[in-house]
C-alpha cells in the first residue's frame, strides 16, 4: 500500500493517505492482493476516507485519478463494504453533487435555485 500510494503522483492529502491505509489493513486482513485488484482496493479505501473525513470527492473523480474502469472499481467498493466492519453507513451529502451536476449541464448560479 504505502508503495503505491505514498511515493506516488496521486495528489491525495496526508491525513487521507494515513485513514485509507488503516481501512485497507482492515478490509483485507493481511491478505496479499496484487496488481489491478489491489489498486481497485486503494481507490475503495481512499474513496471511504474522504467520506469519513467530510471532504468528498466523487467515486467517478477518484476512479478517473486511479485510471480503473468502472467494473473495476464497482467490484472493489463491494469488496470494501464486504470486508469492512463498519457498523455505520457513510454516504455524501446531496449537497455536493449540485454544483457537480449544474456545470455538467453547463448551468449558472441562478438556475440552482429553481
């Protein structure tokens, strides 16, 4: 984990990098995973820590950063809610994916309010 993610170009923040490997270290229980599957994996963990931090950022943002594919990504975000012993759900606000979703329609600031 530290390999890839620590002496990498992701721009990730330190306090997400430090969250995201404890969450890997748990979902998969010293377990060895290589390659694509374990990239998929970090981008789970990393995806779950910016939740938990309240700094999110879309899975779609984080899987084009990780360049995976979406089954890819769909089948490591399954793997981490298999594997992770959370009892609370996280989830990202609706209040995020406003503003993300009037510029893809390429919408100003007095159409949000209607």
């Amino acid at each position: 984990f530290r390999r890839v993610l620590f002496r990498s170009k992701y721009d990730i923040p330190m306090d997400i990098k430090l969250k995201a490997n404890f969450l890997y270290n748990q979902v998969t229980k010293n377990t060895i995973k290589r390659g694509r599957s374990r990239l998929a994996i970090i981008f789970a963990c990393i995806f779950n820590s910016y939740i938990a931090s309240g700094n999110s950022k879309t899975s779609e943002e984080l899987r084009e950063m990780f360049k995976l594919e979406r089954r890819e990504a769909s089948r490591a975000l399954t793997y981490f809610k298999m594997n992770h012993d959370s009892r609370s759900s996280l989830y990202i606000s609706s209040y995020y994916f406003i503003p993300l979703i009037l510029s893809k329609f390429n919408a100003d600031e007095n159409n949000e309010n209607k």
